[in-house]
C-alpha cells in the first residue's frame, strides 16, 4: 500500500468485528509510527495499550461516568467554546452524516445520547491505545504528537485494521489514570480504538468531505 493509498483508504471506523487483534500487529504499528517526526525529536509520545478485561472496566466506568453526569476534566483545550463559521457548518455536517448513516433524526435525542455513549466503548473495539504526554512539555508537542497519531491510523490502515482517533477518550483522565496506572505528570492525549472494521454496519458506509484546494490553499509567487 503506497502513502497516497493509505491517506485515502483511512477513515473512522465506529463499528467492529468480535475478533481480538494480534499483539504483533500492534507492536508493528508503534514501531513504524515511532518514527514519526518531532521538534528536536523530543519524541513526546507515550503510549498504553488496552484490550481484554481491562478495556471493559475501564470502558464501562466511562460509561457510568457518561451516564451519572459526572462532569468532564479535559486536561487540554481542544475545541473553542463557540465555533465560528466554516468550522460550525463542517461540525454539523459530519454530525449530520453519521446519524443519517443510522437512521437517526435530529428530534430523537435519546438515539443520539445512546449513540455518543458508544464512544466510551469505543465502539466495540478489541483493543484501545491511550496516549499520554508529559506534563511538563508545550504547545509544540501537540504538532509532533498529531503526527504520531496519524502515522498509528495509516498503518493500522495498512496492516488491515478500522481505527477511530477518540478524544473523548480524555474525558475523564482521573478514571483512566487509576485503571490504568498513569502518573499525575501524564496529560491524557487521547486514544485510538482498533480493531477489524464490520463492513455491514451501516455506520461504516459513509464518507466524510474534505474542501477543494482553492478553499483553504493559497499559491504565492
Ligand atoms: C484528534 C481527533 C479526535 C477525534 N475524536 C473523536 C471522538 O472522540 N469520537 C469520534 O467518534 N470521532 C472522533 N474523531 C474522528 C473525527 O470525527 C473524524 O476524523 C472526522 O469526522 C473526519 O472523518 P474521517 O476520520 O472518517 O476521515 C477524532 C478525530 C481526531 C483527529
């Protein structure tokens, strides 16, 4: 599979197959994606992969976190409180897209609650990678950690593997940092859920847009 192949053939994934994933893949995707490039190759990443018992505690206490209300400790900033347009129109689009994908109507918001919580499931994936960064580090490091993150996505892509990048992963860093034994001087990134996609589910059926080039490039000679 070439670059340009994996680029295109990656996309979320949100419904998988009960089949565990080899260890040896994923072993093979950290070692490929590590060299990924990083400012002064400080090589912020730090990563935890979780399959087994372990996933189901730890997602199941997501979603009784979810479901009680429990309020979300993000430990970094990652949308604006208010989006501005075209960010606003191209959020909603997706959104859009997904519920439409599986029948669900913009009035039936219990769908769309039960259908968020499967993000602390993430999704029925067999295996989750979380990432962390240590506290101590910048702005900068998030560049090089996004470059990291999609090098693990484009090679799950090539070893066969559906992946979705989760932030809402990060939502409750406390239960994941005790479950999973995660220092305080660790800032819970995201994570990554992995697995073989289920190519019948209907929410695997669609493809999110991207604008054309004269939209967001500007040549300047
Ligand atoms: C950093 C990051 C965090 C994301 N977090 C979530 C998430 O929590 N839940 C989810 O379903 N998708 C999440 N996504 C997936 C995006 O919604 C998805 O990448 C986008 O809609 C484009 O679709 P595609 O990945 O199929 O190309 C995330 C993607 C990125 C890059």
């Amino acid at each position: 599979m070439t670059v340009e192949e994996a680029l295109i053939k990656r996309k979320s994934v949100r419904s998988f197959l009960k089949k565990e994933v080899e260890i040896e893949k994923i072993k093979k995707i950290l070692d490929k994606a590590k060299h990924a490039p990083s400012g002064t190759n400080i090589q912020p990443w730090k990563a935890y992969v979780v399959s087994g018992q372990k996933q189901i505690d730890l997602t199941e206490k997501m979603v009784q976190a979810f479901r009680s209300g429990k309020e979300e400790k993000m430990e970094y900033q990652y949308y604006p409180k208010f989006f501005k347009e075209p960010f606003k129109h191209r959020r909603r689009e997706t959104g859009l897209l997904l519920y439409s994908a599986i029948d669900i109507k913009r009035e039936e918001k219990e769908k769309m609650k039960a259908q968020w919580e499967e993000n602390y499931r993430s999704f029925g994936a067999p295996t989750v990678i979380y990432f962390t960064m240590d506290k101590s580090l910048e702005t900068g490091s998030y560049l090089d950690y996004g470059m990291f993150i999609q090098s693990v996505a484009l090679m799950a892509t090539e070893v066969g593997l559906g992946s979705c990048i989760q932030a809402v992963l990060a939502q409750y860093p406390d239960i994941v940092r005790e479950e999973l034994g995660i220092k305080e001087d660790e800032t819970v990134i995201c994570g990554i859920a992995l697995g073989y996609e289920d190519e019948d589910h209907k929410i695997n059926s669609y493809r999110t847009p991207r604008v054309e080039l004269e939209e967001f490039v500007t040549f300047v000679e």
